[in-house]
C-alpha cells in the first residue's frame, strides 16, 4: 500500500476540509442544540459527491472506496463537524447493498444514498447480546403461505432511525440443514407496521439521537433481504469491517480539531513574558497527541486500503487495530486539548467541552477496546480464547 497520499487524496482531503470550515464547529454545535442533523452541510456534500465517493459509479457514486470515504468524514470532523451518519449510511449499508445487494435494490438505494436524499440506519446491537453477536435473538422466518418473511426481536443504541428512510436489521434465520442460526440483513421501510422506536434518554449531546427498536412480527417482502441466504456472516462483516475504519475517522477528526484549537491557544496565550506552548509541560503532551493521531491514520488507511483490495481478512485485523488506536489518540487529544486551555476549555466558545463525552463513544461503540484486543490476542496472537 503508498505510505503517501497520492495527489488524488490531497486534493480530496483540501477540498473536504474547505467544505468543512466553510460551516465550522458552531455552526455544527448549533444543529446540536436544536436537536436537528445537519441537513445543509449534508446536503452540499452530496451536492459535491463527497457522500457517495465510496459507491459505483453506475448507481450515481463516485467509483471511489472506503479509503475515499474516510477521508471525507476526517476533515469534516478535523473541522468540527463530525457527520456520524456517514458511518452507517453511505459506509455500512452502501456498501453491503452494492457488494451483496440484488440489481433492484442497487437501483433503488445506492443512487439515493449517493445524492444524500434517502439515508439508512443500522441496527445489530441487542440489548442480551452486548459484543457477542452469536447471541442477537432478532429472528426471521418465511411466511409458508407467500414467502415473505416475519421479523421479531428487539434493538438498542440505533442511531438517527427517526431520520433514516429504512434500518438495515441484523437478524438470523434457520439453517435448514443444520438447524442452528445464521444471520442475515434486512432492509426495513420507516413506517412499517409493527416496527416501533422509543428514543433512549442520552445524556450525550449530539445530532443524531438514539433509539431502541422492536420489531414483532413485522412483514417484509422476499425482496427485502439483502444477498444469499447462506453467505449472512460474510456480508455481515463486510459491512462491520467499513464500520470500524470509519469509526476510526470519525475519533481522528475529532481529536485533529481538539488538537488545533490548543495549539493555536498554547501559540497565543501568554502568561510569563512567553506563550504557554513554549513550555514543554504544555508542547510535549500536545506533540505527543499529533503523533499518537498520525499513526492512528496510517493504521486506517492501510486497513481502509486491504479492504479496498477485496482482502477481508486481512482488513478485518488492520480495521480493529485502526479503530482501538484512533479512539485512543482521540481521547487522549480531547483530554490534553481541555487540559491546556484550562477553564477555556470548558467554555462554549471554543466547543471542546462536548468532545469530553463525545470522544469516549469511539471507545465504545462499535466495539469496545477490550474486545479489540481479544480479537488480537486471539486472531492474530494465537492465544487461547478466555470465554
């Protein structure tokens, strides 16, 4: 894989980044406080085709992959307007429809999903399950009398459902063979009968809310499951390894814009004849974090790179690793940024206080850092398994 950009990415990047800094953090931190996406810096991405970089360009993408894609939601969040939707709508759920997906569910979703006019959620977690996905209870059966199929189960920590035109569920339906479960995806419509949402009371402020889903005894069509009955756990993490890198763009972002916001402080802010940033109990830990960051970046553009390339496998490895060192460097520039402007990093105006909590969801969500390091210590070490 090239360890430098190619002039293709630069350009992409700087452009991106005009983009960005065109709507800025409180702009962002505004659509925030009103409880609302942010729908025009949305829009204009799309508009750009920065949305859609990742999808075919016979379906209206622009031919691109995740390598492109992540490069998009870095500089949006490097300056200070992290889109999280672009995680699962053009990432996850574009990418699994347009590898998996039949010719008329590409028709129908990847140009949509491409101009930014129709958006999808992406449920898996499930409130029993946590991290082990051999325990989602979310089944799917075939209606004998017409083929369609009945989906019943529960999901938690769904984001942004009440925007989304359609949530592409994790389920898991019965192996005639063998009996046991397998999963499978599902594209479920917004509005369809008995399948309800209750908003989870979050204490974390952000654009996209959280939700709780139940689904009993919903009715889809044949039509809306995505690809081959028997090849679920395939598609499943070709949907989750995109995830996981762009997860990692998403905390990389985060923790540039908290970066330079202190070092633009620590240059300026003088208390003893000299700025703070001379000092290197302030410059050390804030050079710490850049190169904490930039090697964050190199681990997601290498996994970004294999999965780009068709190696799942390897990518699956490259894409967990990117993720636990991006939502590590992020933390730690969130934490040192706040640290160096002291009671100024608290203060709306310079909007690092809410990437305290913010940060700490990269940690978490997909996948928390603990299981990370299982999936090494097991995968890629060849250590035995502790459950």
């Amino acid at each position: 894989m090239p360890v430098i950009e190619s002039e293709e990415h630069k350009a992409l990047r700087a452009a991106v980044s005009a983009l960005g800094h065109k709507y800025g953090r409180a702009y962002f931190t505004r659509t925030v406080e009103e409880g609302r996406p942010a729908t025009e810096l949305w829009a204009e991405a799309a508009k750009l085709g920065y949305l859609g970089v990742n999808l075919p360009e016979e379906y209206g993408g622009g031919g691109g992959g995740i390598s492109e894609l992540s490069i998009v939601l870095e500089e949006l969040g490097a300056a200070g307007c992290p889109l999280l939707l672009m995680v699962v709508s053009p990432a996850i759920c574009g990418t699994v429809i347009a590898r998996f997906g039949s010719e008329e569910q590409k028709r129908d979703w990847l140009p949509a999903l491409a101009d930014g006019t129709r958006t999808m959620a992406f449920g898996i977690t499930e409130p029993d399950a946590g991290s082990n996905s051999h325990r989602i209870t979310t089944t799917a059966r075939r209606d004998p009398a017409g083929g369609d199929w009945l989906l019943t189960g529960r999901k938690v920590f769904v984001s942004g459902v009440d925007i989304a035109d359609a949530t592409l569920i994790v389920g898991r339906t019965e192996d005639t063979r063998t009996g046991r479960l397998k999963p499978c995806l599902f594209i479920v419509p917004r509005d369809t009968p008995g399948f309800q949402r209750h908003q989870i009371d979050m204490e974390l402020s952000a654009a996209e809310k959280q939700f709780e889903l139940v689904l009993d005894d919903v009715r889809l069509p044949a039509d809306a499951l995505v690809g081959d009955e028997d090849a679920g756990l395939l598609q499943l993490f070709a949907g989750l390894n995109p995830e996981r890198i762009m997860t990692a763009a998403f905390a990389i972002g985060m923790g540039r814009f908290a970066l330079s916001r202190a070092v633009e402080y620590a240059r300026d802010r003088t208390v003893w004849k000299a700025p703070i940033g001379s000092h290197q109990a302030i410059a050390h830990p804030l050079a710490q974090a850049h190169i904490d960051l930039e090697l964050a970046r190199l681990m997601m553009q290498k996994a970004a790179h294999l999965y780009d390339a068709g190696d799942d496998i390897g990518a699956g490895e490259a894409a967990n690793m990117a993720k636990y060192a991006a939502a590590e460097a992020c933390v730690k520039a969130v934490d040192q940024a706040v640290h160096t402007l002291g009671g100024n990093g608290l203060t709306r105006e310079f909007g690092l206080a809410s990437l305290i909590t913010a940060a700490r969801v990269s940690r978490i969500a997909p996948v928390s850092r603990e299981m990370i390091l299982n999936y090494v210590s097991h995968q890629t070490l060849g250590l035995p398994k502790s459950y």
